[in-house]
C-alpha cells in the first residue's frame, strides 16, 4: 500500500502514477459503500484515473450515520477469518493476496472477536477514507447521481448497494425492462458495555477459539434458563413491530440476516439452534449448570467500550426493543448506543441483466458492483466490487477480461451473481434468484486425494477435510490467476 512507502518514494510514486495517466478518460463510480471504494481503489492500483460519486452527506440514507467512505451500517464483524475451512476466510485471504483496501484497512483496526474478524467501524471507515482521500488518482465528489449517468461516461460502475436512490432505480429499471428485486435487512442494537451486569454476564469465545487480534475471550455471554428464555419469546413474538407499507408488504427477508423476532415466530426453539444457542460456552460461576441459551454481545469498537447484540437485527420500535432486551440476564440495564432497524434492500436480477464481467447487457458502459448485484455481506460486496475495479480497469487499458477461476472464492460468487443461477425462460419474471453469502455450495466438486492407509473420515472430519483441500485449490488458482493477469 502507499502509505507503507517513505515520505520521499511515496511522493515519486504518485507523481509516476499521475504523469503516466493523463491519456486515460476516468473510470467512474457511483457509491462510495465497501464495493465503489475497493474498485476506486483497485483502478487506481491500475495506474488509471477513477472519479468516486458519493451522495453523503449531501443527501442521507435511512441506515448511514456518518459520510465516511465504506461505512459499516449492520454488524462490524467481517465474518469467520478461518481461511482453511471456511469460505468467508477463504475471500479474506483473496483479498489480501490481491491488495484489497478493505481487507488491508480491516486487518489494521480489527478488535477481538474469537474467530471471526471484526473491526472498529470509525477506526475503519477513516482509513479507508484518508487512503483514498490521499490518492491523486482518485477525485472523490460528493454529490447525487440521479438517473443513468451522462452519455460521455463511457465506463461506469454502479456500486450504489442495497439503498440505492429512488432516482437511479427507476432509470435502471427503466433500461433494462425488468424490476428489480428486493429484500428486506434487519440492523442489530449496541450496548454500552459498563451498563453490563457482570455478576452475571462472563467473557468466553464459543470453544474459547481465539481469532486474529482475540484471546479467546472474546465475547459477552449473557445465561438463560429456559423460564427465562419462554418469557423472553413471548415477549418477542408479541412486541409492537415496525409496521410495513403497502408496497413493501410481499417483499421476502434474506434468511442470512432475519429478525430475531421472526425467527422467533418460526419456532419456539429456533433461536436455541441459532444466535442463542448455548454450545461451546460455560459459566464460570456454575460449571455444573448447561444454559438454556444464552445470549452473546462482540465488541464493536476499539476501544472496548461498545458490544454489538449478536444476531439480534430486528424491526422492533425501539421503546419495545429496550423493554424486551432488558429481560436478557446481565442486560437489565442495559443502555443502547444504538437501536436495532430495518431498511428495504434492493438488488438487481443479475443472473439474467448482467454479463460475466458485470456489465449490464442493456447498456455495457455500466457495470454493477456490491450487494446491489445480489451478493450478501460486507466482504462478499467488497470482492465483487474488486472483480469490477478490475475488469473496468483491463478493459481501459485494452487488455483481455479474465475473470477468475470458479475454483476461487472471487470466482464461484462471481459464477452465482452473473450465471450461477439457472434462470426460467418460460417465465422470464425475477426468478427465485436470491441474495447469497460466499459458502463452498458455490466451488465445484474436488475429488479428495486418499493416502495409502490412512484412515477412512466420516461425518464431520470428512468435510472439513474436503474444505482444506477445495481451500488449497483456491489459492492457488487465484494466485496463478493474478499472475497471469498482471
């Protein structure tokens, strides 16, 4: 990254990057969320000039508090680091070995968090900012684009992600003949952690697993016996919720990030096998006790002093959320930095708009990027809006698009957003296409090399044996593939 570079090599490296771009038309983006902020980043990188449109804090969304670049407006955690057996770690390790802003910004603010990598959010967005702010090559413009861009911007990328404003929608939809899809998404509330009764609450990670920057104590856990977790269902399932307009009455949930209180009415013992659910945990104060469930809290800043409710995004009303969390053990007085929420998502019908380069077939100048193409997830938006900074960026040098590899994180998410999914001609609506998170039901098969001797795995060692070996094959297919792009 630059700002690794001494004062007076980094001043001749911009000003080599700068002369060597003046030929070159910009690249622009439209939205400066995770996704336009990595391709902004990654054009750059390219030697070329990029102009990022960012509409805050000239014009406010429902959900972004702040006008930094890359705010984080749900949880602040990236997600399981474990590259080996995981597929979001795997992503992790992509982005890296591809010099991703994001993942070099979250690793330089991460807080504890067990295994997962989670990240101050001020801490975070600031860097990615000022790194960007920093870099001749890229104009940042604070300002609204509303409708389709102008003619004489010949390469666009539209990483407006799930809030993208009215005006721009509708000239998209508009375009391509086809409404867009929506779901609904769900923000989690943060706690004050000295309004934490920790008489009772104790600090544990699931199975004590320590993650980057954790001890294994990473988490706030709050014990339930099962009167208290029957009275806190009730309470959920009959608390006042945010009411629904008329239009967005049939618009589905993404069962990734559902609120608590519909999993709730799904099942009484729903959150029991998910957020709840009391494995890998004991309490230090009586060992011999199981919890019924019990509720976790992961630290949302650097400082240690703001938890975020773990699974907790709901559409409560907020004198509901407070009266209803405050019957959790260790949160009877809880104060709230902030309240849960719900916001209306918007994302393309990718598989059937968009080209295997995330250009919109009605209109190829413009290329989508983000959550707003139907990926899920903080790194799963930052990695495509990767692949696109460089797809843009290739193409404006006049070099040859190569996406990569299917066998790849990048490239088996990149597969479900623009072809992964089987579209029905017969019926040419919005389909069953959904918002997805990276997982390995994305990786085609891998035929696990046997050992002479060695002992047949079953069951769960058998899968994790499998992931290794597909998490193998995918680093190194996208380290060959940044080689042979270079």
């Amino acid at each position: 990254m630059v700002g690794n570079l001494c004062r007076t090599h980094r001043k001749c490296y911009l000003a080599r990057m700068t002369q060597t771009n003046t030929t070159h038309a910009p690249i622009h983006i439209i939205g400066g969320g995770l996704a336009g902020s990595e391709a902004a980043w990654q054009i750059a990188k390219a030697g070329l000039p990029v102009v990022l449109h960012e509409m805050r804090p000239v014009t406010r969304t429902e959900a972004h508090s702040t006008e930094g670049l890359a705010e984080l407006v749900c949880s602040n955690s990236f997600r399981s680091d474990d590259a080996e057996t995981n597929a979001v770690g795997l992503i992790h390790a992509e982005m890296r070995l591809a010099g991703s802003l994001i993942m070099a910004s979250a690793d330089q603010h991460q807080v504890p968090a067990g295994g997962a990598l989670a990240v101050d959010r001020d801490g975070f967005s600031a860097a990615v900012t000022a790194a960007l702010e920093a870099n001749p090559l890229v104009d940042i413009r604070r300002e609204e684009v509303s409708g389709l861009p102008p003619d004489d911007w010949d390469s666009v990328i539209v990483a407006t992600g799930p809030l993208t404003s009215p005006a721009l929608a509708d000239a998209v939809r508009g375009l391509t003949g086809d409404t867009e899809l929506a779901f609904f998404d769900a923000i989690a509330p943060i706690v004050y952690l000295d309004s934490v009764n920790m008489d009772v609450a104790w600090m544990q990670s699931r199975y004590d697993k320590a993650g980057p920057g954790g001890t294994g104590a990473d988490y706030l856990n709050c014990p339930m016996t099962r009167e208290q977790y029957d009275a806190f269902i009730d309470a959920l399932i009959a608390g006042d919720k945010t009411s629904f307009k008329e239009w967005e009455a049939s618009t589905p949930y993404f069962n990734g990030c559902l609120p608590i209180e519909v999993m709730a009415e799904r099942g009484r013992e729903t959150l029991r096998f998910g957020p709840m659910k009391p494995v890998g945990l004991t309490n230090p104060r009586d060992p011999t006790v199981k919890p019924y469930a019990i509720v976790q809290l992961r630290q949302d800043n650097a400082l240690g002093t703001l938890w975020n409710m773990v699974g907790f995004q709901t559409k409560l009303k907020h004198g509901e959320q407070v009266r209803v969390f405050r019957m959790i053990p260790g949160l009877e007085n809880a104060e709230f930095a902030r309240l849960g929420g719900l916001h209306r998502n918007t994302y393309l019908n990718s598989p059937k708009l968009l080209d295997q380069h995330l250009r919109l077939k009605a209109a190829p100048r413009l290329r989508f990027a983000g959550q707003i193409t139907g990926c899920e997830g903080y790194v799963e938006s930052a990695a495509i809006g990767m692949l696109a900074g460089r797809f843009a960026a290739a193409e404006r040098l006049g070099r040859e698009i190569v996406p990569p590899p299917v066998t790849t994180a990048s490239g088996a998410l990149l597969n479900h957003v623009t072809g992964g999914h089987i579209l029905d001609e017969a019926n040419p609506g919005p389909s069953s296409f959904q918002p997805m998170n990276v997982n390995f039901g994305l990786f085609p098969p891998i035929d696990v090399p046997k050992e002479p001797g060695a002992k047949r795995l079953r069951g769960e060692e058998k899968s994790r044996e499998k992931k290794r070996w597909m998490s193998r094959r995918a680093l190194a297919d996208f380290t060959a593939w940044l080689g042979a792009i270079a």
